[in-house]
C-alpha cells in the first residue's frame, strides 16, 4: 500500500500539489466558520461551585455577564440619562446606578454607606454604573453590547469587567495574530536558509507546512468551536513540531540520489524510510498532546486534540504533498543554490565523548538549582488580564475602578432565601466585609429598608434581587484576579 502511494505521488506530482491547493478552499471556509471561545469559565469543570452560581446569575437572574462603567467629572442628569440608553441596548438585561435607580436629585451624603462606596469615588468626581447582560460573558450578543455601549458613552467614560477585557482580547489577537505568525514564518525561513544550500527549499517546505497548518485550523469546525488560547497556539505549536519531519524527509530523498538516476525513484524511497521512522517519532508526539486531554480542565482536551490532529495532518502531508512539491520545484531548488553555514562538529564531539564522566556529573550538580528555580516560579493564574497591554480600554478601567473606588473586582455570592432569615443574612454580610480584600457588600436590603414590607416594593425591583427562591449578595474586592 505505502509503495502504491509513494509511485503516485511522484509519478503525478504537479496533479497531487494541485489536489492539495483545492483542499485549502474548504479547509478556509471550515476555518471562517469555526467560534473561537474567549470565556475560559466554560472550560472548568461543571460540578464546581463557581460554575453552579455562574449557572444561576446566567438563568434565573439574566446577569450572565456583569460590567462596571466608570463616569468621570459629569453630572448626575448625564448619568441618569447614560443608564437610559444603555438599557435600550440589545443584550444589556440591567443597570444599576445611583442616578438612575433612586434619582439624580438625591445628596449623596443621604445614601447609606455602602451604596456611597460602590457607586462614588472618594473624592466624588467619579461615579460607578453596573451593567448585566443576558448572554455569557463571551456571548457575540454581549460583545456587540460592550461595544455599543462604548459607541453611547463620551470619553470620559470607562468600561471594566471580564467582558470588556474579553472584548479586548478579541480586538488584538484578530490584528496581532496574522502578524507573529508571519514574524514565526519569516524567522523560520531565515534559519533554513542559513543552513541550507537552497534559496528555494525553505520556501518549498514552509509552504508544506503552512497547508498542514490551514488544513489543521479548517478541520477544527468537526469540534463546532475551539477557545482563544488553541487559536493563539496552535499555528505556531504546528510549525515548530512538524518542521523537523520536512527536514527528515529532504535529507533522505538527498542520500537516496546517490544510488538512483530517477529523481522519482529516489523520492518514492524516500517516503517509504521516512514515513516508517517519522511515523515512531510523532506518535510520541501525539501521546504527549493526549496527555492533555486528560485533564479536568477543558482548555487541556481542547488543546490536546487541535494539535493532535495538527501533528497527524503535517506528517501526512510531509509524505504525501511535500514530495510532490519537491519534484515539481526541483529545478528550482538546485538551479537557485548558495553557501550554507555547515559547522564541523567533530571536534566538539570528540571532546564531549572523552569527557563525558564531567558533564555528566555537571548535569546531575545543575539538577538541584534547577528544581529549586522550577518551584520557586510565581505563576499567574489571570489568563486574560495579562496578556493585555497597559493600554488597552478595559485595562485602563480596571486601573480607574483600583484608583477611584478601590475595587477591582466584584463577585456575587448566590444564597438561597430557605436556608438564611433576614437576620442570618445580616449577620453573614458583617462576616464577610471582616474578610481580608472585601471592601463592602451589598444585598437587596442595601437598597430596600427592612422596615418595608415587601408588598409596598416594586416587582422589577424585586424581581432584579429575588428570583425562585434565590437572592444575591455583591462584594467588591481589592485583590487582583487570580492573586
């Protein structure tokens, strides 16, 4: 079978680097049509407990997804009036806002404490806006809210919160992403070139590697959709794991050359040896890449199978499209030739050889301060934040809602109304505003005295605090995400 295809394909080279051509036409349009998912709380383990209050925010409460909005040095009717059209925005479930929800004309010294501290700076210049969304914090319906509200808002207006830092990770990796994957290509063309005799053959093979690549990315709509960080890695993982089996193989189509006359011949040779030792080497390759689907979190498999499937697709087309490229440019190759940096090795071989006892003895002394550095390395666990630059929109927000509020994030605790009186409640919120890092907490009786019976209260304000037996309690924390 293997000596059928090998005579095929280099019996038929030009007819093969066609047929590999048309296959990019679908593999583009599975890659267009394929979601990348930006919000890794979808990757982490369903039984969790923050997945299960995530599940409740989303459905009954319809706050999926929170933002803060940060409003600097305008009036309060600009506030109010904001909140209005943010509301009419398609994907926004709720705002809340000191202006909007008790009226722009009340002081603020007449607000009890804790809504002073979530919705105005210490000084006063700036105020705060909660916004909720009805889709996940990754949804395309609340990125189209983050940006519409960014549209409706002035310059004096920042937009925080995972769903605007999520957006912003959007907005670069779609403009930076063509861009580090032509420096990885342009990089990788210059080491081939100063290592080998052809000015044609890197191109030969990067173009290899670059149709494994898009057939790679295209045939990832089979999983429906793949998280952000897959789409970052990926292409590049390929190219740096599949390049040696292009090397492998040139070399050997090379020796071959030496004892046949037909170029043909020595490539359908070629394909046999390589494909019998490549297919060893990149099954290791493949069962270290399924290790990763072996973990509980999602981001793993998700990772674990692209390049799984990026590993089996490039050795394919290393014995199946790269020799017919080979053959078809091989004029090419050997009429555009030059001097390549070919450094003799021997001396230091002979050296390492005949002092081997001390570099072995060197490895095992550099073990220690390796371990010591491996487990003394601060890990960061903020997938998104940091990946993004100082001066981008939402981290320029996060940095405004540090500065003038004191908060950098806000999480909700879901509490069912069965299991706490009023007065347990009460004594949970004093509890917790005790823990290191929460600056306050905020409940439905923060914004409703419990001198009011709840006959006297409206329903869409009950209903933005109380759904199915469920409440919420808000705390604003000081403490960096993933700290």
């Amino acid at each position: 079978m293997l000596n059928k295809l090998a005579r095929m394909v280099t019996r038929k080279p030009k007819l093969v680097v066609t047929i590999a051509l048309v296959l990019l036409i679908p593999s583009i349009i599975g890659y267009a049509a394929t979601r990348v998912n930006y919000d890794v709380l979808n990757y982490i383990p369903q039984d969790l407990d923050s997945a299960k209050g995530e599940a409740l925010l989303e459905d009954p409460f319809q706050m999926a997804a929170t933002a803060m909005l940060i409003v600097e040095d305008m009036p309060s009717d600009y506030v109010a009036q904001l909140q209005e059209a943010i509301e009419e925005v398609d994907g926004v479930s709720n705002v809340l806002s000191v202006a909007g929800s008790v009226g722009s004309q009340l002081p603020q010294a007449m607000l009890p404490q804790d809504l002073q501290s979530l919705f105005y700076s210490d000084s006063g210049a700036a105020t705060q806006m909660l916004i909720f969304f009805d889709a996940p914090a990754a949804s395309l319906d609340t990125m189209h809210a983050i940006q519409a509200i960014r549209d409706i808002a002035n310059e004096k207006c920042f937009v925080a919160g995972f769903s605007a830092l999520i957006n912003d990770t959007q907005e670069m990796l779609r403009s930076e992403m063509p861009l580090y994957i032509a420096v990885a290509a342009l990089l990788a063309l210059i080491a081939m070139s100063v290592m080998m005799t052809s000015w044609v053959l890197p191109v030969a093979i990067l173009l290899n590697i670059g149709l494994a690549i898009v057939y790679n990315m295209g045939t990832n709509i089979l999983f429906g959709e793949i998280s952000f960080v897959t789409q970052a890695l990926a292409a590049i993982l390929q190219l740096g794991v599949t390049m040696d089996y292009s090397v492998f193989l040139y070399n050997r189509y090379q020796e071959e050359l030496k004892y046949r006359e037909d170029p043909r011949d020595a490539m359908a040779s070629a394909i046999r040896a390589a494909f019998l030792s490549l297919s060893g080497s990149s099954l290791t390759t493949i069962a270290g890449f399924a290790a990763l689907c072996f973990m509980r979190l999602g981001l793993g498999r998700d990772v674990g199978l692209v390049m799984m499937k990026g590993v089996l697709l490039g050795i394919l087309c290393v014995v199946l499209v790269l020799p017919a490229i080979l053959l078809v440019l091989d004029g090419p190759i050997h009429k555009h030739t030059h001097r390549c940096l070919d450094p003799d090795f021997a001396p230091m071989n002979r050296f390492l050889v005949k002092h081997r006892r001390v570099f072995v003895l060197i490895a095992l002394v550099a073990y220690a301060p390796a371990i010591y550095s491996q487990t003394h390395t601060e890990l960061y666990h903020d997938l998104i934040g940091n990946m993004l630059p100082d001066t981008a929109d939402s981290v320029v927000a996060t940095e405004k809602l540090e500065d003038d509020f004191g908060v950098v994030n806000q999480h909700f605790m879901l509490v069912h109304q069965d299991a706490l009186t009023d007065g347990d409640t009460a004594r949970l919120v004093e509890e917790l505003k005790e823990v290191p890092g929460i600056d306050s907490v905020l409940t439905f009786r923060s914004w409703v005295s419990r001198s009011v019976p709840d006959f006297f209260i409206p329903s869409d304000v009950m209903e933005m605090f109380q759904q199915e037996g469920w409440t919420y309690l808000m705390l604003d924390s000081a403490y960096e995400t993933g700290s």
